[in-house]
C-alpha cells in the first residue's frame, strides 16, 4: 500500500484512463475525489457516481466530486468539497480532456476553443487551486495527463495536439517553481494509444493497429508510481507510461 495516508484529486475520472487511475490509487491506499461532470449517464458511458462506488465496494475510500475544468468557480468548489470530506489533498492527476483530430482547416472555432478551454485552461485552473493544499502538506506529487502526439510533428497539426504541447511547457515550468515547496510536478502520456470510451467517441473513425494499442492498466501503473514522488524524485519530466513502468527500479506493486 504505497499511497497510504494520501488524498488524490482525479479530475477527468468518470471514465476512461481517469477512472482506470483513480481505482489504481484507491488500490495503493489513497483516498480518492473522483472529479468529473459527469453526474449522469450519456451518450459515453461513465459518472463520477460509478466510479467511487466501484472504489468503494472494493474496500478503497472515494468520494464523487462534481467538477467542471473550465470553470474556477465549480473547480475551487471541487477542492474545497475535496478537502472538507478528505482532510487534504497530496496528489492532482489532471486528466480531463477533450479530442479534436481534424486538420486546422476544417477545424471550427468552438472546437479549437473547447480543446483550449478543457485541454489547457482545465489544467490550469485545477492546478491552481490544489497547489496551496499540496503546499501544506509539506509535498506531493502533481501530474497532468498528456500524449506522445505533441511530439509527432510530420503527423501535421491539430487542436488536441496544440494544447497537450502547451500543458507539457505549463507543467515542465511549475517543475521548477514548486522544487522548494517538496512537490514533483511531471507530464504522463500513453507510449501507445489507449482506446477509451472518448477516444472510441472522437478519434474520426482513425483504425489503430493492435500493436499500437495499450491497454489502460499501463497508465495506472505510471501514475502509481508519479504519486509517490516528491521534489527529490521524480520531477519536471514527461513520462511515457510503458518506459517508465520498465526502468530498472520502477515498481508501482499494484
């Protein structure tokens, strides 16, 4: 149980890689505020409601937070209903996310805006609020939830890929402002891609091949292992999920 004692703050976790790493955490010993808007069944399947239940029928402490990224207000109620029922927080994984793949020209402005607003200003602003209760804690770990597409520049450009690259630069900076206060601050991204219900929803009918497929356990395992860190670890990296579980000393014993 490597996360005992601990609170994470899952923002994103109603579904998908969020739910998969919530559960991972709840399983180390974490308690977890499962974050997300979604309070209700639609057309993906998957509620903050689910996923707490399911943590805590398999004897793990969860807590359903609704939470919209793109707004300071219901995310600095998030946090503060966060640390009313948890005692604190210790661990952000800022996971929310929307896709958008279509090439810039085709792209309308109310796409390129929502990938900026949840993708970029999301993390922004869950970060923002969770830094002062990571502070008092004396040290955490932060990590926001990337892709190995910020790197595929000949792959061409598109909205999704644009506002990975800038939370990775967010994220690379912070590294270094929040060295003196104890707390790791790192970008984790799949190594291969990981068919959720939202990249099922919005990935334009792409076909992946199986090679290229991870399963979302990977990242679980990754984000495990961030958790743990402090200042002294880990940090001001960006982490692919299967090189990192496969270093020699890596061992999130999930």
């Amino acid at each position: 149980m490597q996360l005992t004692g601990k609170v994470a703050f899952v923002a994103g976790a109603s579904r998908g890689i969020g739910a998969t790493i919530a559960s991972a955490l709840a399983r180390e010993g974490a308690a977890v505020a499962v974050a997300a808007r979604s309070e209700e069944q639609g057309k993906i399947p998957g509620t903050i409601y689910s996923v707490a239940d399911s943590i805590t029928s398999a004897g793990g402490r969860a807590v359903a937070v609704p939470c919209d990224v793109t707004s300071e207000e219901s995310v600095e109620n998030a946090v503060a209903a966060t640390v009313s029922e948890l005692g604190g927080i210790d661990i952000l994984v800022a996971n929310a996310g929307v896709l958008w793949l279509g090439p810039i020209e085709s792209t309308p402005l109310k796409r390129w805006q929502l990938c900026l607003n949840v993708n970029l200003t999301g993390v922004f602003l869950v970060t923002k609020a969770v830094i002062p209760h990571v502070k008092s804690r004396g040290g955490g770990s932060l990590m926001a939830i990337t892709t190995t597409g910020v790197g595929m520049i000949d792959h061409g450009a598109n909205a999704y890929w644009v506002s990975k690259a800038a939370v990775e630069r967010l994220y690379l900076g912070l590294a270094s402002d929040l060295k003196p206060d104890n707390i790791a601050v790192n970008c984790l991204s799949p190594s291969r891609v990981v068919l959720t219900e939202g990249w099922q929803a919005g990935g334009g009918g792409m076909q992946i091949p199986p090679e290229m497929v991870e399963p979302p356990e990977a990242m679980a395992d990754a984000a495990v292992l961030l958790a743990q860190q402090d200042a002294g670890g880990i940090t001001g990296t960006v982490q692919r999920s299967e090189e990192l579980v496969t270093q020699p000393g890596s061992n999130p014993q999930i």
